[in-house]
C-alpha cells in the first residue's frame, strides 16, 4: 500500500481549490496511492478567539494553549474544519471519514512540555494504527484534526505538521506538507528559487539565518523528524497547483524534498 499523509494546514486550507480534493479522490481510485489526511485550522482558530475575547500566544511557532483556547481549538478543528474537508472529498467522489485524534485513542499523547510553559500542547507518543488500517481497507480515506488525549482522559492540542509526521511513520508511508507556495524558497542575487532538496544541515543553517521563518519552521523540523522515524519521505508540496501532487507520486521533481543527507555524486 503506498501511503502519502497529506498535511493541510488552515492557512492552506482557504485557499485550496476544489481541483485538489478531485486529484487526493482521483489517485486513490486509480490505486496511485492510499491518501490520508491531518489537518490544522490556525487562522479559523485565531478568529474564533478573538471573536469569544480570548487571549492567545505563540512560542517557536506552537499556539500556548489553556483550557479555554483547547476548547475554542477542538472546537474548530475536529467540527467545522474536519468535516469541511469532508465535505469536500465527497462532494468530489470520494469516500472519507473524519475523526479526531481522541477518537478511538488514535493519537496517544504526552505533554510537549511538562512544566506547563505551553499549556496543553500535546506531543503524539503513539498511534492506534489498527483503526486506520480498518478504515483504509474498507475504501475510506480517514480526515484527521490534531487533537489527542492522554491516558488519565486530559486533551491536547497537537501541532499538525508533528501530529502528520507521527501518523506516516506509523504507517511507514510518505508525508506531503501541503502550503500554498511551491516549497522552500529563497531570494539569491534578486531572483525566487525553489530550493528542490534540503538536507537537515542546510536545515538549520536556513532557520539560524532567518530564512526558514514561523509557520515554515514547523514544517521542515516536522519533515526531518519523520525521517528518522521511518517516513519514507517527507516534501512540501504547493496545494494550489494539485497536479504537484500527481507528479510527486510519479516520481517528478516537484516542491522541496526534505532529506537528511545528499547522496555522493560517482563521476
């Protein structure tokens, strides 16, 4: 089974047209590969709480999350987001069924940080991956909102690139960071280039330097994570033109493949 999780973020997600959720519909017919989706739901979230007078704050890109902005999180994410992309797939198709990581136990989480500086921003230390294999093999394609829960029944708010990334390397699959630009990029002598490959040196030279910034430094650590966990293969793809992703699963050049070292060049 070729597995890909397509991570969407919310900033990503307003602006994905309908011709993407056709090609995530379309390759899993023709048996390209088996999608399954994580998603965020950031500025949706943003507007909520300003809308209920919530107060909120980021630390290297994680939301500090209290109990009031959980609920106003689950909120969102899990209900109005989640069955959106739904929805969507549906309406294209497709067979798809959302849950949330508190669901069946799927994402098993620990807090990232225990003396409390984040509030309940969980990190997944487990996945139940005999409920998406179920899902899988009845023909669904499983939309997942990054909320988990811990053993005593707390939840928490999980950062959607990390939970994706948990999710492919409990599957052993691919991991797509879908953004609304066509990868990492960067102004070299007046001209935007896309930088094709990324080894995890070049990594965190790029973050040290300011050009890998906020919501994108998430992404890449997520992608880099995942490779030393067993994803197969992390990119970021650009979900504003859907035929990236078709081309990716046929083995093109497309987005920025994350990778932790280059392969020697034998003349």
């Amino acid at each position: 089974m070729n597995i890909i999780v397509l991570k969407m973020g919310g900033s990503v997600l307003a602006k994905l047209p309908d011709s993407f959720y056709k090609m995530v519909v379309d390759l899993k017919k023709q048996k390209i590969c088996q999608p399954v989706i994580v998603h965020g739901g950031g500025p949706e979230i943003n507007q909520a709480l300003k809308q209920l007078d919530v107060e909120t704050e980021f630390v290297d890109g994680l939301r500090v999350t209290t109990k009031k902005v959980l609920d106003v999180a689950e909120m969102v994410m899990s209900g109005s987001i989640n069955k959106k992309i739904v929805g969507k797939l549906q309406k294209e198709g497709g067979t798809a069924i959302g849950m949330s990581g508190v669901d069946c136990s799927l994402l098993q989480t620990t807090p990232v940080d225990p003396e409390g500086s984040l509030g309940f921003v969980g990190k997944v230390e487990n996945v139940n991956v005999s409920w998406l294999e179920l899902l899988i093999e009845n023909g669904a394609i499983p939309v997942i909102s990054p909320i988990g829960m811990d053993a005593s029944g707390q939840r928490y708010n999980i950062n959607g690139d990390m939970a994706a990334a948990a999710v492919a390397q409990t599957l052993k699959g691919k991991l797509a960071l879908i953004s609304d630009i066509p990868g990492v990029m960067e102004n070299i002598s007046g001209k935007e280039i896309v930088h094709k490959q990324l080894t995890n040196e070049e990594i965190e030279a790029k973050i040290a330097s300011g050009i890998i910034y906020g919501g994108m430094i998430p992404k890449v650590l997520s992608a880099l994570k995942g490779l030393t966990s067993g994803v197969k293969e992390s990119v970021i793809l650009n979900g504003l033109a859907p035929e990236d992703l078709k081309k990716y699963m046929e083995g093109k050049p497309v987005g920025t493949k994350v990778i932790l070292k280059r392969e020697v060049q034998h003349v």
